[in-house]
C-alpha cells in the first residue's frame, strides 16, 4: 500500500466515551479490508506504565505478551483485531520524559536548552511513527488518552499538528465527542461538541471525521449543523449510540461509512465493504442466546467495573459460543464469610475466583474456594484464585493449620505460597513482577489438557508469588494434582482437582489472550462445565 498510514483519535467533552472501541473498531474495519493496522495508546499521566495504579485509578491492568503492563484498551484492540500489541504499543508521559532525560543526561542535545517543543515532541513523534517504521504497517492507530484541553495532553495535540502538516494525507484526525440530551428541554445539544472542536483548532488540529456519542439517534440536521460549526463534511459526521454491546460497534461504523470515509480522505480505493461473516456470527449467537449461564466473580473491586475487564469479556465470549447469556453475580470477598457463603454461591453455575493483590478480601476468596470445593461447583481461579484455592486446599484439607501465602502472612507456619526466589532482591514496584508469556507443558491426563489438546503453552503472567515446590507430594497426594509446569524454572502454573467437574486454578492470566474470534479454550471449557453443572 506504499508508506504507513497514521490515525489519530483524541476526545473531547467528557473521559469514558469509549475512545478504544472507536480506535478498535477503525483498525476492525481497516483490518477486515485487508490491511495490517496495529493501534496503540498514548496516555498523558507521568507514571512510567500503569502497573503501579490502584485498579480504582485506572481500571484493569493488561499484560502484554512481551511483559509491559499496559492500559485496558490495548485489550480491546487485541480482542477486536485478534492481533498482538507489545510495549511499544503504550506509551506514557512518563517514558517520554524519562527517555528526553537519559538522552540530556548522555549529552545527546549537544549543549542545546532541552524543551517541551522540540525535545519532548520530537519524542512522542518518534514513538508514533515507531511501530509503522519498523514493521511496515498499513495502519497505525494512536489513541490519545485524556480528553482536549487537558493541560497535560497539550504536547501530544502539538505533535499531532506537526505530524498531520508534515504528512499530509498519511494523516487523519479523528475526534469523539459527546452529544448530551437535556431531558427538561428535550434536546440534543451540539454546544459541547462545537466547543471541543473549537479548543482542537485553537491547537492547530482540524479533526477530519467527528464521532459524536449521543443516547439518542441523531438527526440529519443536527449533524449538518455539527458539520456546518466544525468544518468537517457533513459524511464525516457519525453517530455513535448505545449499543448492547461494545462488539456492535464496528458495524454501526461500517453503516456509516466510517472506514470508506477514511479511505476516501487518504486517498486509498474503497472497493466493496467487508462481509465480517465471523463477527456478525459472534452478535448473532449473543443475541439469540436465551438460557443463562450465571457466573459468581469473587473479588474485592466487583463495584469497579472496569477492574476484571478482560476476565468479563472471556466470559461472555465464551459463553456467546456454548450459546449461552451470561449473567455475573458479583461477590464481595470482604464481605463472604462462612455463615453467608450457601446464600451467595450455592444458586450459581460456576465461579470466578478474581486476582488480586494484598490481604483485604483475601480470607473471603478462601470462603469461596473451600465451598466450591465442597460442593463441587466449577471453579477458576487466576493467579491470586488459583494461589487461594492452593491456600484452603492446605488448611482444610492437608490440615496445615494457618497455611497462607507469605503476601499475606509473612511468619505462616506453612507457605504453601512462597516469594519466587529472583524476586526476594527486588526493592521497586514498578514492572519487576514476573510478566508476560512464559512457557508451560501441560500433563496429558488433565483436564485442562483436554480443554487446550496441546501439550506446550504459553500463557501470560502477572505476580511475585508462587506455589511452593516443596508441598507439591503432599497435594497431589491428597488430590490436588500440578498439571501446569514452566520447563524452564519449574513453577507450578496450573492446578486441578480432577475429582472435582472443574476446579482448576491457573498462576497466569488466560483472560489477556481470549480474543472475540478466538475465545480461550479455557474459559469454554470452563462455561461449558458450567453449563452442565
Ligand atoms: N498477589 C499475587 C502475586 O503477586 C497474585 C497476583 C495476581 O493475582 N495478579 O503473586
């Protein structure tokens, strides 16, 4: 297709407007045409990476494959696009500052005033153009995290000024915005829309396409008049409503000519639109799904519903191909407790024991696990579950009295999780976990073999702690089998109860590599037992 083409997306009037699944559904649609298009995310804060935010700041950390730890939307677009994103795929303040200053450290400025224009912007225009550069992408998306005006995004809009003027029609601004409905007056009003536009300009960035997102339909002329006020074509006004669900999305904008326009704008043959047979099949068994299938979340941020993202999207992508509607309860694991546990898990089909970091909630999670166990409810535990399944499995079962992980307890009697030995010399938070994809072979009479029908695997990760070696006889003895090993360093990654219909817990995170076509195999394996529960 010759040179890398580059999008933008920024937004105005209000965060959480859903930049990420507009940025995930362009790079769909470009993507379904036959292009290669990667996407990633610039976020404006000074952290390095967003793997020391509390899940309340900031939602769900992803992983990577390559162990960056990344912002939520880089999970979007691996679901929508089935492709993989790496570090370079999120960028923040903090890691372009941090790169400006080791340059100014090293001397690479040569005596020159180091500055925001041109030091820090050359940065993030380096950073762009990076990906394009060395992997010859048709497309590259950016997604700039913030909204217009921020007083911290003003760098990132000054590079995508420079960029657009240097690159001409390589480059495309898309803007989202919100249209709000006055409910007293009953109107839509465009007033927010017209004033975010008007602050873009005001940094020399002409948006080339609005999406604007309103709770109603929008009319013909209330997008004329959008036009009209912001100097877009009147075809470069969409709409972007509510839908039921997110994967929706692509195809509204494909109703709306959203990529044709792009193509248009760039200068690139439309051509017919894609069929996007596999996806449309996806809605189409969601939404002609009737019987439920009810799955309990255990975990500390259930109110936060942004905190087990990837874990909610594997589960209804899962449940979507066993033809089921998936209904989440959601359990506070600071507030189970013996007494209240049969009220809270005995009606459900299967649950979800959530990661996690820290003690608060953590005895709630054991709660859980031991009921489950019990009762022989199908069971997932990630990482801190599978670590909490391990925990009960030695109180209540081996009758190592006080067994906890020495997260929580650090003079337990039996630390039946115990600190990875490369990580007893790590004195930093941020990005010194054992992250990313390590390998694992799977024992051939498991269950969760039957679930992969392969042998090698490799699954990503995100912890410090892990299951202790040296209690693995007395499990497997009692009926806790490790089916999960890392050739390598001979971690424990999985464990089953085989006994049970499906108990297994997992050290790493199957949740970041489930994809809309290409469901986990251990999520549907998981749902299905549920199913049949
Ligand atoms: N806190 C646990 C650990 O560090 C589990 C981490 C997680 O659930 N992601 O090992």
């Amino acid at each position: 297709m010759g040179e890398t083409k580059y999008i933008f997306v920024t937004g105005g009037v209000a965060s959480s407007l859903g930049k990420g699944i507009i940025s995930s559904s362009i790079g769909k649609l470009l993507q379904a045409r036959g292009y290669s298009v990667t996407i990633q995310k610039f976020d404006p804060y000074i952290n390095i990476d967003p793997g020391t935010l509390n899940p309340y700041e900031h939602g769900e950390c992803y992983v990577t494959v390559d162990g960056h730890e990344a912002d939520l939307d880089l999970g979007h677009y691996e679901r929508f696009l089935s492709i993989q994103t790496t570090k370079a795929n999120n960028i923040t303040t903090g890691r372009v500052y941090k790169s400006v200053i080791d340059k100014e450290r090293r001397g690479d400025f040569l005596g020159k005033t180091v500055q925001v224009v041109p030091h820090i912007t050359d940065e993030i225009k380096r950073n762009v153009k990076f990906l394009g550069s060395k992997y010859k992408f048709d497309f590259v998306i950016t997604e700039i995290g913030g909204t217009v005006g921020d007083i911290e995004s003003l760098p990132y809009m000054e590079s995508i000024r420079q960029l657009k003027w240097e690159l001409g029609p390589r480059a495309l601004s898309v803007h989202l915005t919100y249209v709000p409905f006055l409910a007293a007056a009953k109107e839509l009003k465009t007033k927010p829309t017209q004033h975010s536009v008007k602050e873009l300009q005001s940094l020399g960035v002409q948006p080339d396409i609005l999406v604007l997102r309103s709770e109603h339909d929008l009319s013909a002329d209330l997008r004329k008049k959008v036009a009209l006020f912001c100097n877009v074509e009147e075809s470069a006004v969409v709409q972007s409503m509510d839908v039921p669900t997110i994967y929706e999305v692509p195809l509204m904008m494909q109703r709306q000519g959203l990529d044709k326009t792009i193509l248009r704008k760039m200068g690139l043959p439309i051509g017919e639109d894609p069929a996007l047979k596999p996806w449309k099949e996806f809605l189409n068994r969601r939404s002609n799904a009737t019987e439920e299938v009810t799955i309990a979340l255990v975990g500390k941020y259930v109110e936060l519903q942004d905190a087990y993202k990837s874990i909610l999207e594997s589960l209804l992508q899962a449940a979507t191909y066993n033809d089921r509607k998936l209904k989440i309860e959601y359990v506070q694991s600071e507030q189970l407790t013996d007494e209240n546990v049969a009220e809270k898990l005995s009606k459900v089909d299967g649950m979800v024991i959530c990661p996690g970091f820290g003690s608060r909630g953590v005895e709630g999670k054991f709660v859980a696990a031991k009921y489950a166990r019990e009762n022989d409810i199908p069971t997932f535990g990630i990482c801190l579950g599978m670590q909490c399944m391990s925990i009960e499995f030695a109180r209540n079962v081996l009758g190592l009295e006080k067994a906890n992980s020495i997260e929580m307890d650090e003079k337990t009697p039996y630390n039946v999780i115990d600190i990875m030995e490369e990580q007893k010399a790590v004195t930093n938070l941020g990005g010194t976990m054992r992250l990313g994809a390590y390998e694992c072979v799977i024992n051939k009479a498991s269950k969760v073999y039957e679930a992969y029908k392969e042998e090698h695997i490799q699954e990503r990760h995100r912890h410090r702690y892990e299951f202790n070696n040296n209690y693995r006889e007395k499990f497997e003895e009692a009926g806790m089998k490790c089916v999960g090993i890392n050739p390598e360093s001979d971690l424990v990654e999985i464990v089953e109860i085989p006994e049970l219909r499906w108990y297994i817990g997992t050290q790493f995170h199957p949740e970041y590599s489930s994809t809309v076509l290409k469901p986990h195999p251990l999520f549907l394996s998981f749902i299905k037992a549920a199913i049949n529960k």
